[in-house]
C-alpha cells in the first residue's frame, strides 16, 4: 500500500475546514491521520432577495477559505492525490443558462419552505411521496425549497441546480455532477432505482434537466481549473466522496461490532443503523424514518434529531444578551446538576434562529416540567432530552428495520461532549464508544483514498471502517443503573 496525501474539504453549517488525510502503510492495515490545515467559520447571512429578506449562505466566502486551505495543504504535502468536497446536504445554487450563479443559495433554516412544503402537498400526497423517496418529511428539503423557487419564478427552463458540494466542485473543475448521497436528501431521487424521479420532476413543475447526472462516491471529476492550479500551487484531481457529509461520517465510524447504530452528532444529530435495502413501511414513514443513501449502495435508515443547534442558539442568545458563555465550564455545571428538565428535543419550534432558551422554556412547560432558569439549567435540560431522543430514534430504527443493535457509535462534535454521551449510554441501556471528532473528514479522506488506490486493495467499508478503528482516538461510555 503506497503512502499518499488527500484533501478534505469539509463545509459545516456553522464551521468549514480544508483536512489534509494522510494514509500510510505499515504493520496490519496501515493507518490514517488527519490534519485541519485551515478552519473558517460559516456564517449565513440575511440580505433583500427580490420581494422580503432571506436567509442565505455566504458561499463566495466559504470558497475564498477552501482556496487558502487548498494551497496550504499543498505547501505541506508538496503534492496530493486528490481533493474532494462534503457539505450539509439539501441545500443548493441555481445556474442560470451561461452557467453562472443566479445569486446566493439559500439557506435551510429560511421560512420560505413553509410554501413549498404546501404546494408540494396539494401534488403529491406525502404517502405518495414516501413511497417515490424514502425520505423523512422535513420542511426544509430541498423538494419544498425547490418548489418555492417554482412558485417565485426563480426557475426557467435552462436552469440548473448543484448541491452545495457540487456547487464547489463546480466551480474547483468546471464539471457539473451530482453525487448521489446528497442527491438522496433532495426528495427527487428514486430510492429504489436511485436514479432521478423524472415523473415526480414533471408532476411538481419542475424543469426534468434541473440537476446534472447522477456520480457514485469515489467517482474522478476532473482536475482543478488551471488557474486555480496555478493559484494554489498546482493541480490536484477531484473527487466525488460521500458529499452528503453524513455519509461521509457514516463510513468514518470506528466499527468493530457489525451490529451497530450511529449519531453523527454536530449541528444535527442523525440517528440511525445502515442496511443494505431500504424501508418503505407505513410505520416506518410515521415515525418519520428516512432512506437516505450511503457510499457503496448503503442505505442510511435514520431520523433528524435537533441536534447541538439547540444548544449553541441557546448560547448565541445569551450571549447576544451579554452574559459570557465558556462552554466547557457550563457543562461541567450542568453535568454537576442532580437531574434536568425533559422536553421534545426535536419540537419543529426549535428549528428556526432566535431565542431558542424561550423556545425551549415553552416546551418545558407543555411537558409538564420545571422551567431552567439559569443556563446550566437550560444545558442539562436539553442534553438530557437530546439523550432521550436519541436512545428511542435507535430504538425506533433497530424495531423498524429488524436489526440487531449492540453497541452506538456517537461521531462528531458531540462526541466530546461527555454529559452527552453518558446520558445517552445510560437511557439506551447500551455501551456507546464516542469519536472520532472528525469522523465526516474521515470518511471523506477514505472514500477518495480509495479511489486513487492509497487504501488496502478489497477497499470495503469495512476495511475503511477498520482503518479508522485502528487510527482514532474513541471512548467507550457503559449505561449507568437508573437510580430514579
Ligand atoms: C447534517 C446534515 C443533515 C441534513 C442537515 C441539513 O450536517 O447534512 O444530514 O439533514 O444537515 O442539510
């Protein structure tokens, strides 16, 4: 196995980063390391969007900093084998016919889905729906985003839509792809052909040609442009990885038990178990289960839980307020606290920005429960009620899909969280092992590894997952006795 470097760029909701992933061959599976050679925040912003304000993604800045990031990562690594991009998924830039923007994409949290989400609905029927996409019903799809576009003229016939990954592959190599991870949380893919859905595409209005072709994970794209070669100090193949970045994060879990769930923990917190085929049970869609697609045909049969968002709102408002907030210093106080508040951690209230502590404070009063009142409160509160959720969204999904659960991996920011992770240990009533941070960057490092041959040669997620298993630093987290 050669030794090689790669380049992750990995675009959060509230961070982005450009991680070179270094593969190195040895004793046993070799091994992979990451380094975060440039970190920038992601920070949406509200501007006039033809009739009302919008919320919106400040994309330009995002691939002003992946461009930095990309020259650095070359300056250390003198050369790279590729270069691949994952990003939240849903969300998308419209191009217009000469192939340049037509203006910032939005952002998810916009109110503007409620439109879409209406007149989708007077189309389609959600059964319908379900059956076509295997998808979870959320508002902010990007089916209900799409249809608002419809409604508002933002679409001709010309038009074409890249996912936000595909948008910065776009614009890294001048190719238009549509990676088939992401593509899996637009509610327009087939899940059971996982091609387009063509017929829904006509039924909604929507132009049949508005996303390009279809690419597998680990797909060549092309190499960068050749001025951007020469900006960054030169060229680099790119990739496609499990764009969707919980895809990606999925493969970068550190596996060693096949009967496991995850929660990839960050900004959102997904919570579910991979399968080889999907679900499309009626109780299945009542629970509000999704079908998302994973690298390699895998199927990601998970749930949206709020996730940390609730949490970092709650601490944008106080701040905003001016209290000073150091979290780790507030979550040893609530970790200090003998018990918390439980409340619907996934209540759709608590999806938009604002002031998420009042938000939260009503739905501890519709559960009956005490008010926090001072932030450690808040904190306590809403990990345990993340923890709640999260052990019946594994419940749910093992009881659903019949698979046997022994052991949850929690990946992500949230697995250095330990109040977290021993809350959810303690209401699952099963082992979690927490980490790795980076388990997306991971996953996206493997996947592109794999295409360019740094990896072991039966290169199954497996043995991807075994790579990260021997690599990453994790803690494992047994349940705890209910004592009340
Ligand atoms: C996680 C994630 C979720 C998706 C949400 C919005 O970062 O990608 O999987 O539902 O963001 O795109």
């Amino acid at each position: 196995m050669p030794n090689g470097s790669v380049a992750a760029i990995d675009l959060g909701a509230t961070s982005g980063r450009v991680v070179v992933g270094r593969i190195a061959s040895g004793a046993g599976a070799g091994s992979v390391s990451l380094e975060i050679v440039q970190r920038f925040p992601n920070n949406p912003v509200h501007h006039w969007e033809g009739s009302a304000e919008g919320l919106h993604w400040n994309l330009l800045e995002q691939y002003r900093a992946i461009r930095i990031g990309l020259r650095a990562a070359l300056k250390s690594e003198g050369a790279l084998a590729s270069a691949a991009v994952d990003s939240w998924g849903l969300d998308y830039g419209l191009l217009r016919a000469g192939g340049e923007l037509a203006g910032n994409p939005f952002h998810y949290r916009d109110e503007r889905t409620a439109r879409g989400v209406e007149a989708v609905s007077a189309l389609v029927s959600d059964e319908e729906l379900y059956a076509i996409n295997g998808l979870q019903f959320m508002p902010i799809n990007s089916v209900y985003q799409l249809a608002d576009d419809r409604l508002q003229g933002r679409l001709t016939a010309e038009s074409r839509a890249l996912l936000i990954p595909d948008l910065i592959t776009y614009w890294l190599t001048g190719q238009l792809v549509a990676e088939r991870t992401n593509a899996s949380t637009t509610g327009l893919l087939d899940v059971t052909t996982r091609a387009w859905a063509t017929s829904l595409f006509s039924r909604l209005g929507l132009p049949t040609g508005l996303f390009p072709t279809l690419v597998d994970p680990g797909t060549s794209v092309g190499p960068l442009l050749p001025g951007l070669a020469a900006e960054v100090g030169a060229s680099i193949p790119v990739h496609t990885v499990g764009s969707h970045d919980t895809a990606s994060a999925v493969v970068g879990l550190p596996v060693t038990d096949e009967s496991f769930a995850y929660v990839s923990c960050g900004t959102w917190a997904l919570v579910g178990v991979e399968l080889e085929q999907p679900v499309l049970t009626e109780a299945g869609r009542l629970e509000n289960f999704t079908n998302e697609g994973g690298v390699d045909g895998r199927i990601r049969y998970l749930k949206n839980i709020m996730g940390l968002w609730i949490q970092s709102e709650s601490i944008r408002t106080w701040e905003h307020e001016g209290q000073t907030i150091d979290l780790p210093v507030l979550l040893a106080e609530a970790a200090a606290l003998p018990g918390g508040s439980h409340f619907d951690a996934n209540h759709p209230r608590l999806l938009a920005p604002g002031d998420m502590p009042a938000r939260i404070a009503e739905c501890c009063e519709e559960a009956g429960q005490p008010v926090p009142r001072t932030p450690a409160e808040f904190v306590r509160a809403i990990n345990e009620s993340l923890a709640d959720a999260f052990a019946a969204a594994v419940h749910s999904a093992a009881a659903l899909s019949g698979k046997d659960v022994r052991v949850v991996h929690i990946a992500g920011g949230g697995s250095q969280n330990e109040l977290l992770c021993q809350l959810a240990a303690d209401r699952l009533g099963l082992p979690v092992v927490a980490g790795p941070v980076e388990a997306t960057a991971l996953g996206n490092v493997l996947v592109q590894a794999r295409a360019v041959g740094l990896v072991p040669a039966d290169g199954s997620l497996e043995s991807l997952r075994a790579l990260v298993a021997a690599s990453a630093h994790t803690r494992r987290y047994e349940p705890r006795a209910r004592t009340s």
